[in-house]
C-alpha cells in the first residue's frame, strides 16, 4: 500500500466564500490555501473570525451619505458636516429626519 495522502480540492462554494471574506476584510487570499479543501476551511474560520473593515471604519457608508443627502434636499436643510465625519452621527441625524 502506498502511504501519501490526496487533498481533496476546494468546493466552487468553499471558493466563493473564500473570496468574499476576502473581500470584506480587505485581504488577500493565496493561491496555495485556495488548492486544498482542508486548508482553505481553516482559512475561512480564521477570516470569519475577524471583523469587517467597513465595520472599524467611523465614517458613515457610501449608502448612508446618499440617503442623508436625499433627505435633506426632501426637507431643504443641510446635513451638518460632523455627520460626513461619524457614521452614529449620521444615523442619528437620517433617523430625526424621516
């Protein structure tokens, strides 16, 4: 009997995931994880794990400043500017002024 062992390759599905984690945290994801099922599952537990970028960035998102926007020229004011600055500010001012 031959003793070597096979990996098994990765899941299109496993793959997909893989990238969008890598997406959302901002990293890159190896090409040699990406060849080997086990590999890439413990990558995308260590990925999971980790918090988003979008989640420790205090700006508002790109969504919240467009809705905001939509708001003020609705009701004719400005949204003030420390609210481009925090993003619970800004949902704050989009929630007083629905």
């Amino acid at each position: 009997m031959d003793s070597t062992t096979y990996a098994l390759p990765a899941t299109p599905k496993q793959i997909a995931y893989a990238r969008s984690l890598a997406l959302r945290n901002q990293t890159l994801l190896p090409w040699g994880v990406q060849q080997d099922r086990r590999s890439l599952s413990a990558w995308i537990d260590a990925q999971g794990q980790l918090k988003s970028a979008a989640a420790s960035d205090p700006r508002p998102s790109s969504k919240q400043v467009a809705f905001a926007e939509k708001l003020a020229r609705i009701k004719r004011r400005a949204v003030p500017d420390e609210c481009f600055r925090d993003k619970g500010l800004m949902s704050k001012w989009i929630d007083g002024n629905r």
